[in-house]
C-alpha cells in the first residue's frame, strides 16, 4: 500500500526527525511548567524566588543560543547537538538529588544554557538537510512540538500529584538524553556532505569561513530589524500572563478561564492551518511579508481586547494572536537558513538570543505597570508593541524584495552541515 501523499512529500528521514522533535517537546513539557510549583512547594521558596530562577534560566538561554550559534562550524553540528543534549539530559536528571538552593540554581541555569545551545544548531540542520521543503519543514515541527506540550502540560500536574516531581524530572531527563541518543545515529546514517572548501565570493572576495564575528555583525540588513521586531513581538505575548491573567484573577473568574484561553491556543495551532495556508498563498507569499503579517495581527488582537477587556474579546484576540505566532515562529528560521548561507547557525542564534530578551523583559515591565495602573496601560504596551514591530518588519522587507527573474543572480552552493 502507497503512503498517502502528505507523507510522501516529505523525506522519509524528516519525519523520523519530527517524531523524534515531537517526544521531546512533550518530555520537555513535564518539567518547565512545574518549575513554580516546584520551588515553593518542595523548596519551600517563595514565589518571588521562583520567577528569579526563571529569570536567571532564561539569561542563561540567551548566552547558550549565542554560543550554540557561533560554535556550529567550529566543533561541528553533531558534537555540538548530540553533546549540549546529553549533558544537558544529565543536568536535568540531577535535580531529583539537588536540594540545595544554590546548587538548584546553578542547576537549572545550566539547563537553560545547554538546551538553548542546541536551538540554532538544530534549525540550521533542519534547514540544510532538507531545503526544499524547510519552510513546510520548520510550520511542521512547529505544530508538533505545540502538539507534544499540550499533551505533556495536559498530564504532567497529575503525575506530579499521583506520584512526585520525581517522575516528571525523570521523564524529562529520558526524553533529552534520548533525543541526544537519536542524533548521534541519525547524523550518522543521513548526513552525505563533501568536506571542501567553502564557496568563494564571486568577483574575488573573501571565502565564507574567513569572515569575522565583527563581519557578520556588520550585516544588519539581514538580521537587525527582523530581531528587534521579533523581539518586540515576544515583549507583547508576556501580557496573557502579566496581564490578562491577574485581570481575569480580579474578576473571579478563576484561572480555568486563563487556562481555557491557552486550550484556544493549542486548537487554533491545529485547525487553524489550512487558513493559514490560503493566509500565506494570497495575502502574504514571502518570508518578510508574512513577518508583517504576524506583527498587525498581534497588534489587532489586543487593540481589540484594549477596547473591550470581556472575555469573549480575550478569546478573539487569543484567536488572532495565535495566527501571528504561526506565521513568526517558523518564519524566522525559514528565512535565516535560506539567506544567510553557512552562517545561518550564528544568525540564529544572535536573532534567538535578542527575542528572548523580549520574552525575558516582558513579564517584569508589564508585571510592574499592572501593578501601578491595571490592565489598561499593561494592554495599550501590548498592542503598541507589534505596531513599532510592523515598522521594523517593513524596513527588513525593504532589503529583501524579490528581484525580478531576468536580475536574479545566481545563489551560491548552500553548504549542509557537518557530521
């Protein structure tokens, strides 16, 4: 019997790769959420102490992705995947025995450090090995790895409750170590790459692989403005839960609303992408445009719930927002490996790396104003937001319209990763 044609358009080896990405992110799944709960309930830390560790988490991801991100041709994609993975498999499994409040931070900044590291590094692969289907590619492992939490998320609190955080660390750590375990066979049997020299620069420049870190940050047409709108995006989602959250606590509603909202989130992902699809072919065909369209549908998300905070707004603006985060999260690493060439990984890494900061500064900047002004100032920062974003997003789409057939030039041979 054929295989229907949905599977056959893609390579039989991607789809171990999305299978293999979709456990993980559901093992992944059974620790981060519980972190919170974890620290006070086990640690008997306070809640304070419990988003400081998050904080110091998430700086640690930053550093990662940028080294993950400059290490890639330097040690290799397979030691630096298959490594970052085991250890950081190990660290995880460690904190069943870690007690000590210092010794957990440093733990779980290690974590952040080591799983971030694998990020680029991981994208810049999917983007070399397959790359005619990498922009289906990257919206595919988005979808699972959305699927493989809010199955893990779904389940992870009752097995916390049934038996302890035991069972959640030890799922976590087994789910890493073996996707570590799956790349260091898999890079092996699929990986078929020449070993030469990198492509020269025609009219006589420099080789690709003399080019500096100080070079490649010179190039801000290709990655500044896409970061710092993307950047500005991530700041924006931090109000569903420095927002909308302690606004909805305040109306008694209680957090099963809260929760239904994310619920709305994960359907959205799945149903949602054949409108997705039609969203793409006729309204916004390329990369940056589609980047564009991710910022003005979160800005007119919460423009909406600014003008009217009832709950089914909050649930249409779920719904929008949610279209944005589809088109922006696979989006970026579709872009980056098709124009950044062999230096894909160090620009997804620097562009990574500058969104978090968004993820990191939000919850703080609008968890301080609700705190002084309520919801309304914390919504009005939200949906101003996207809208700077749409402005930098335009200024990247201006350096990278699509030439006309008769001026394009001929792309250089786009290098695969090394094993």
């Amino acid at each position: 019997m054929s295989r229907p044609s949905f599977v056959s358009a893609y390579p039989k080896e991607s789809w171990y790769f999305l299978i293999a990405s979709f456990v993980n992110s559901l093992g992944s799944s059974f620790m981060w959420p519980l972190t919170t709960l974890y620290v006070h309930n086990v640690l008997h830390r306070s809640y304070g102490e419990a988003g400081l560790v998050l904080l110091l988490q998430s700086i640690a991801s930053i550093v990662g992705q940028l080294a993950g991100g400059s290490l890639y041709h330097r040690i290799g994609v397979k030691p630096l995947i298959v490594g970052s993975l085991l250890l950081g498999g190990t660290a995880q499994l460690s904190l069943i025995a870690v007690r000590e409040w210092p010794f957990y931070i440093a733990v779980m900044m290690t974590i952040g450090f080591l799983n971030a590291i694998s990020m680029p590094a991981i994208q810049a692969y999917v983007g070399f090995r397959w790359k005619e289907q990498r922009r289906k590619l990257f919206n595919l492992i988005y979808v699972g790895n959305n699927l493989g939490m809010a199955i893990g998320t779904s389940i992870a609190g009752v097995l916390a409750a049934m038996f302890s955080f035991t069972v959640n660390f030890t799922v976590n750590s087994v789910s890493t170590l073996g996707f570590g375990l799956f790349f260091l066979f898999f890079l092996k049997q699929t990986v078929r790459e020449p070993q030469g020299e990198a492509a020269a620069v025609p009219g006589g420049g420099k080789p690709v692989y003399e080019k500096t870190t100080w070079q490649l940050l010179g190039n801000v047409k290709l990655y500044l403005f896409m970061a710092l709108g993307s950047m500005l995006v991530w700041f924006s989602t931090s109000v569903w839960n420095s927002g909308v959250a302690p606004y909805l606590d305040e109306q008694g509603r209680g957090m099963a609303s809260y929760s239904f909202l994310w619920t709305v989130n994960g359907i959205v992902i799945f149903a949602g992408q054949p409108l997705l699809a039609l969203l793409k072919r006729y309204l916004a065909r390329s990369l940056p445009a589609q980047l564009i369209a991710c910022s003005m549908l979160y800005a007119t998300g919460f423009s909406l719930i600014l003008l009217s905070q009832s709950y089914s707004m909050m649930i249409t603006g779920m719904v929008i927002t949610t279209f944005g985060e589809m088109l922006l999260a696979p989006t970026v690493p579709a872009f980056l490996t098709e124009k950044a060439g062999r230096y894909s990984p160090f620009y997804l890494g620097l562009v990574g790396a500058i969104g978090t900061f968004g993820r990191l500064a939000g919850p703080y900047t609008l968890g301080t104003t609700y705190d002084h002004g309520g919801v309304h100032p914390v919504l009005a920062i939200a949906a101003l937001a996207p809208v700077v974003a749409t402005v930098f997003y335009v200024i990247h789409a201006s350096f990278h319209r699509e030439p006309r057939k008769s001026e394009a030039a001929v792309p250089l041979p786009e290098p695969v990763p090394e094993s």
